[in-house]
C-alpha cells in the first residue's frame, strides 16, 4: 500500500488548493466566438473516450488547419482518414458516448479543453465537406459540447514544446524499430520496413 496515496478529495484539495473564482467562471457549456476562432485555427485535436469496462484511450487526429467543422455553439464534427483500422477510440464510442477533446493550435501556448457527447456518421454530404483533395472523410464524428474552457499555457512552457532549439534531433521511426526487434529483423528487411511506412505517410494520408 502507498502510504502517500491521496485517497479523498478533502485530501486532495488541502494539497493543492481552490481555484480562484476567475478561473471557475472561465469553464462555459457552449463555444464562444473565441473558442470557435481557436477551432478554426487548430491542425491537430487529441481525443479521449471510455469503453464499456471505464478503461480509457486517448488519440490524435490533424489536418490543415480549421478541419473539425463546428456546426454551431454546441455542435462540431472531426473528420477521420484512412488510418490503422483499429478503432479503439469508435468502438468505446459505440459504448459509451463520451468523449474528451484538447485543441492544439501551433506556436500558442494555451490549448482548448472540450467535453461532450459524440456519435459517429457516415453521411455523404458531411463526409464530401470535409474533403481534403478531393478525397472526402472516411467518417466522422459529431460532438454535442457540454462543457468547454481555454487551458492555461503552463504545461507547453515547461515543455518547450514550441521552441525549436529545445526539440531532439530526428531519429528512426519508432514503429520501425519495434517492429524490427519483434520481427528480429536483418538489416534489409528494417529498410524494407521503414520504406513501406514511409510509402504509407506520403501515399495513404488521404
């Protein structure tokens, strides 16, 4: 057992402390203009959702930028493309509607946190206006907005996520080098990985 483990939320509030009343009255139900001009400048979004059991799973999903289309101050859609085929995160949808979004938009520092509940469609005239390239969405996911709030910007300046001089230098896939060791894998074969992924990047984003 940890005996440090925090247990209550007496506990846990004694730790950390109340929000000040400013910051609870920045939590809204709906999108305002700024959030909706926040959406229309954000290329990537990172989904969270819960399967049947409450385990959860989180993923990202980008575009151009302003490719989730919010349809009014409750209603948005996230485009998918041809990807994996998993589907973990539609399956837990199909189970339990709800669902978690953060907003990333490059070079600003805050981000956009959004709860709600999701539906998936694969209506043909939702799907061609969300077309990139002529290709149209696979499907898409629709998000009925039930609480929405701008995220401080503490964590991307800790991080220095958005300082180049701060990144690591590339390095081989990770993916690559997995595969390679489960496949225990020559060298020929490791480039012959890295080249059908890189294939796959160029090739099948859309």
């Amino acid at each position: 057992m940890d005996n440090y483990q925090i247990t209550t939320a007496e506990e846990l509030t004694k730790l950390i402390g109340e929000p000040i009343d400013l910051v609870k009255e920045k939590v809204g139900v709906e999108l305002d203009e700024d959030m909706v001009e926040f959406i229309s400048k954000s290329s990537l979004v990172f989904i969270s959702t819960i399967d049947r059991q409450g385990n959860p799973d989180i993923s990202p999903k980008g575009d151009p930028a302003g490719f989730v289309m919010v349809k009014d101050n409750s209603h948005l859609c996230i485009p998918d493309r041809p990807g994996n085929k998993l589907m973990f995160g539609f399956h837990n949808l199909l189970a339990n509607p709800s669902i978690g979004l953060i907003f990333v938009v490059p070079n600003l520092r805050e981000t956009l946190r959004i709860k709600g509940k999701a539906i998936l469609s694969n209506d043909p005239e939702l799907l061609d206006g969300m077309s990139v390239g002529g290709k149209p969405a696979v499907l898409a996911t629709k998000v009925s907005v039930e609480e929405c709030f701008f995220h401080c910007g503490k964590a991307m300046i800790r991080s220095k996520v958005w300082q180049p001089e701060s990144w690591q230098e590339r390095s081989k896939s990770p993916i690559v080098t997995q595969m390679a060791k489960k496949l225990d894998a020559d060298q020929q074969l490791t480039d012959l990985i890295e080249s059908e992924i890189e294939s796959n990047y160029e090739n099948e984003l859309y």
